[in-house]
C-alpha cells in the first residue's frame, strides 16, 4: 500500500521529508528511538538523491512480510550510478564530491545498518535504493494504519497551506511533463508508421502491371509524404523557443497543395501576412489549425473542378491575430450545416485551439466559396515581431 511519494529535488524537500518520515514512522508505532533512526536514514537517501542523483523521488509504502507490516522506502533517481557500489556498501571510501557536501555522513553503509533490509541497483541510467523497516503491526491492520497515516499527512499539508501549493504546483508540472514525453513518443511512432505505410506503397507500384494502378499510387505515395513532410516541421517548430509562422505556414500550404493536386486538378494556395514569431507551441496550434482548414477545403470546394485556388491570410486587429482561410470553391449550400459546428475530429481540434488561445471562430460565405476565419488573443499566444 503505497502511503506517500515525495519529490526531492532541494533542501526545502529535505525539510518536508523529516516531518513526513516522522509521522509515518509513529504511526507505524516505531519507538522514539527506532522513529529517529528510521528518520535519520530516509534523510540521507534524501541527501544522496540531491547530491549525486541531481534529484528523483521517494516513495514510502507498506508491505506485508511474514504476516506483518515493513515500512517500505524507495528511493529513486537518474543521476550518473554509484561507482564501486560493493566498496560503499563495505565501507569504502565516500563518493566523490561527498566530503564537500553538507550531510548526514552515513552513507549507503549507515542506511544499511539501520535498515532489516535493502537492496541497491545501480548503474549509468540511475540508482534505485530499496530499505524496508520491520513494524510489529500484523499485515490485516494495512487499511487502518494506512487511512490514519493518511489523515495526519493531510493535516499537515493543511498546517503548511504554501508547501501545499508548491507540492500541487511540482504535481502538474510532472503531469505536463510525462504528457509531453507521451506526445513525443506517439509523434515519433507516427512519424515511423508513415514511412513504412510510404515504403509498402513504393513496393506496390514497382510489382504493379497496370499504368492506372501506378499512377494512383504514385498520388497516394507524394500525399502521404506530404503530410510526412508537416509532421517534421510542426515537431521541429514545437521544440523551438519561436518560429517564424509565415514560412511555416507556407511550407503547410505548399505540402497540402502537393497532396491534393493531380493531372486532373490543379490547387493553388496563396499565403500573405505579417512576419511574425510565435512560441512553438503556439505557432504548432496555428500551423495545424491552418492545415486542417486548408485540407477541408482541397477535399470538399473544388469537387468537380479542374482548378481550385485557396488564400491564407494573417491579419492583426485589436489585440488580435486573424487567420483567415478562404477559397473560391463550390461554397455552402441553403440549409447545409455551419461547418464551425462540425462534430468531426479536425473542426473538434480546431475549436480546441481557438479556445486555448482566447480566440473566436467565424464563418461567411455562399456559392462562391467559403471563408474560415479564426482570431487569437495576441497576449496569450506570446506574439512576437520576426
């Protein structure tokens, strides 16, 4: 049953540590003495977290052994790994830097000594310490030991309201940060299931026979490297600290423009505007917002025709940033749905983006085209003269 995990990345860490460890080892009813020792050692896993890990966690559990309760500590991190691991746990020589260091001075050894047992594994990606302290609470009392441990860990969150907040603060940002990290793996897995798809298409049109069936794989092939294309630029233009949005959103044009036009049907696609810098976030919500509009209308206005042309236009008004995608396409229909109102996943996106950004969404237009345009609140979006 896992009781609590903590951060430790600074000294103020190591200050909420002792009192967490302090009332979890009582409430585990440790004597005085075994609740300082117990205290002792987690203060200098927390130190050798600091110190030579540049930071990680440490999570304190309980864990039945032998029809009792052990008080279980793990801490984790992903500094450089101990040297000479053996040689430590013997006794050996500090670790580099360690007599420089403000500490306990026990030492892997200290904790081992304390502990009834503990295991280390360690090595270039990190070092994960395990010590577990034998309680003589029975195993079935895990439930009510551990709702009163939890009820005076919340109380003294109550009592300290500021460590509190920064502890909730340090929750999101580790929230934002492992949906950053899921982001870059589903963009990267993306990136790779495109090339294969683009592979078995090229393989495809080299055993096909009929000259049709080359050619509208060829079609496919460019279109699927296209978007291939974008998916780079958006990811690189994420990962900067700003990006320039009108050559981004040109490149975006240029690859749907590539997409969509065949022997049969040619679309051209305009981009005028301000030079502008945006964060890279915020210049990837555009750029896809941009995208999405200009993909919807190469697929839906200029069915039926030979030639289609599409403008993208940036605008500044009030505070405001505009982008407006028009084209001279077949337009709306009387009584056809607004499109803004649209439940499909791009438009979805499109107003979740608008939305994150203070903006609006509007439409206009009739059997001559259709004109999307899309405001942003410049304050929130971090706009910035390229």
């Amino acid at each position: 049953m896992r009781l609590t995990t903590l951060k430790i990345e600074a000294d103020e860490d190591i200050v909420r540590l002792r009192m967490v460890g302090q009332e979890v080892a009582r409430h585990c009813g440790f004597a005085k003495f075994a609740e300082t020792r117990i205290v002792t050692a987690l203060l200098e896993l927390g130190r050798n977290i600091i110190q030579h890990g540049g930071g990680g966690r440490m999570t304190l559990s309980l864990e039945p052994v032998a029809g009792n309760l052990e008080l279980a500590v793990e801490a984790i991190d992903q500094g450089p790994g101990i040297p000479d691991l053996e040689a430590r746990l013997a006794g050996g020589d500090p670790l580099p830097g360690a007599g420089r260091q403000p500490g306990l001075g026990l030492g892997l050894r200290g904790v081992q000594r304390i502990a009834d047992r503990m295991e280390v594994d360690s090595g270039p990606e990190g070092t994960r310490i395990k010590a577990g302290f034998d309680t003589r609470l029975a195993a079935n009392e895990a439930a009510r030991i551990g709702a009163a441990i939890g009820e005076a860990l919340a109380a003294l969150r109550r009592a300290d309201p500021a460590a509190m907040l920064a502890q909730q603060n340090r929750d999101l940002l580790d929230a934002i940060e492992e949906r950053d990290l899921l982001m870059a793996e589903v963009h990267h897995r993306t990136k790779n299931n495109l090339a294969l798809v683009t592979g078995l298409m090229r393989l495809s049109r080299n055993a096909a026979q009929s000259e049709e069936t080359k050619r509208v794989l060829r079609d496919l092939e460019l279109r699927v490297r296209a978007i291939t294309t974008i998916h780079d630029q958006l990811q690189r233009a994420a990962a900067a600290d700003h990006a320039p949005l009108l050559p981004l959103l040109r490149d975006v044009a240029e690859h749907t423009r590539q997409a969509f036009s065949t022997p049969d049907q040619e679309v051209t696609v305009v981009v005028t505007g301000e030079a502008l810098s945006l964060s890279g976030n915020a210049a990837t919500d555009l750029a896809l917002a941009a995208g999405e509009l200009m993909t919807n209308a190469c697929k839906h206005a200029f069915a039926d025709r030979e030639r289609g042309r599409l403008h993208v236009s940036l605008t500044r008004e009030e505070g405001m940033l505009k982008l407006v995608v028009s084209d001279d396409g077949c337009g709306l229909a009387p009584g056809m749905e607004r499109p803004e109102r649209s439940d499909s996943l791009g438009w979805r996106m499109i107003r979740t983006m608008v939305q994150k950004h203070g903006g609006f969404v509007r439409t206009s237009g009739g059997s001559e085209g259709l004109t999307v345009e899309l405001g942003f609140d410049e304050a929130q979006l971090g706009l910035h003269q390229a």
